[in-house]
C-alpha cells in the first residue's frame, strides 16, 4: 500500500499517544530520511528516528526489531560522527558522544544476542558485530534481497551522496520522494538499484523519470524482491559498500593525482 503524508501523520498521532507498534513503524519510515538539520548554527543535529525508536524499545525492551533498528542507527551516528569533518560541538555535541554512542550500541547488540533472533539474521548480526568493533571475526557471506538508493553530484571538489537502502518497494518509494522534496530535486544522479540473493540485478536510472522535481513512478517498473530480505536495520557488505538498511549521507573531497 502506498506510503503518504496522511499516514505518516495517523503513526505520528498514535505513536505521540503512547502506541509501540506505530512508534516502531514511525521509526522505521524515518529512517529513511535525512537529519533535521545539516549545517551548522542551525542547531543539534538530529536523526528523526530515534525518538520513535527509544520509545519502541522503553516500552517493549525486548523486542528484536526495535532493539536492532536502534541499534542500526546508533552505529551509522557512530559512522558519521568518527568520519564527519566537523566541530561536533556546532551542532550541540561534546567530545564524548562517540564513546556514548558506542557504549549503548554495544549493550542493545548484546540485549539483541540475548533475545535471540532466528533465521537468516545471523550474517547481519555478524556484520553490526564488525562495524561495532565487538567482534573481529569476518561477517559470514550474506545473500539478501533489498533496494539500494543513490543519489550523488559534486559542488566544487566535493562529492556529495545520499544512499537509502529498503526492503519494500512502497517504502523506497516513499523514501525517495520525501529525500527529493527536502534536498530540492536531490544532488543530481539519481538511481536504484536492485539487489537479489546479495548481487545487483538491475539498475534504474531515475532522473528519465522526473518531472518537476517528482519521480513519476507510473513510469518506473520496480522489480519485486527475491530471497531473504535484508533484516531491518543491519548491515550486509555489497561490493565496495556496506548497505544498511536506512539513509546515510557522505561528503567526500576529490581525489586527485
């Protein structure tokens, strides 16, 4: 079922009601948004999500999924903020918030392992583990099905990208009209990529299909996924990436000989 603001506002209404099922789903849906803000002076930098998430979690301690979305993100902050070329305390951090942030990913993964999650999870599990720095242990070979969303360009000699990675089409849908409609059209090379079984079957360029900053997606036949799904909010390595499921945002200078 299409995503639309309307039901973005019914979850908020019952997630800000005390509801844990719409917090977790809430949750889940913003993590495939970009931070409230990403520039400095505009105040803390803020991942949407994990209000929603925390409230999931507080209320249902031990349920994996929302332990392993919040968990999820928690290690892309870490990822962020250990690779960022930024003041940290220009967007209301201290020196400290890795360690914290670390510190708290590495109990809920612990609280994930207690709980016991079944089936095709492990290989993602082992892959947080890496990203973590809990477990040295190489992550097993995993297989998953998933979409991977990337839009990239360069102002002066930076590259800019956004990568949106989802396990449902109305949900990658979504993602990408919502990161069109807050970065104004996105930063220029828009595509979508398929993954099945851990290999890239098909690639979509979308900027044939935009028309006045809107992906026309009448247009785009979106391939339905295969095989396990990658478990919401762990990582898998696919080729030189490490997808996971939610938005990541990089600003790399260019490299130059």
């Amino acid at each position: 079922m299409a995503i639309t603001d309307a039901t973005i506002t019914r979850l908020w209404s019952a997630a800000a009601a005390g509801d844990p099922q719409a917090a977790l789903k809430l949750g889940k849906l913003l993590c495939l948004t970009a931070p409230d803000s990403a520039e400095p002076g505009d105040g803390a930098l803020i991942w949407p999500e994990e209000r929603w998430l925390r409230a999931a979690v507080a209320a249902c301690p031990d349920a994996v999924e929302a332990l392993t979305l919040l968990a999820g993100r928690l290690a892309e902050q870490i990822d962020f903020w250990e690779n960022a070329d930024l003041d940290v305390t220009e967007y209301g951090q201290d020196e400290g918030i890795v360690s914290r942030l670390q510190a708290e990913a590495e109990e809920l993964y612990a609280r994930i392992r207690t709980a016991g999650p079944l089936g095709h999870a492990q290989a993602g599990l082992d892959e947080l583990a890496v990203l973590l720095g809990v477990s040295g242990k190489p992550a097993a070979e995993a297989t998953y099905s998933f979409y991977v969303l990337e839009d990239e360009g360069w102002s002066g000699s930076v590259r800019h990208s956004a990568t949106i990675v989802a396990c449902d089409a109305d949900e990658i849908r979504w993602a990408c009209d919502a990161w069109l409609a807050l970065s104004d059209g996105g930063f220029g090379t828009l595509t979508l990529a398929t993954y099945a079984d851990g290999a890239k079957v098909s690639s979509i360029d979308l900027g044939q299909h935009i028309v006045d900053e809107v992906v026309v997606w009448d247009a785009v036949a979106v391939p339905d996924l295969s095989g396990p799904r990658l478990p919401t909010g762990l990582p898998v390595a696919a080729g030189d990436h490490r997808e996971v499921c939610g938005l990541m945002m990089k600003r790399w200078p260019q490299v130059t000989a």
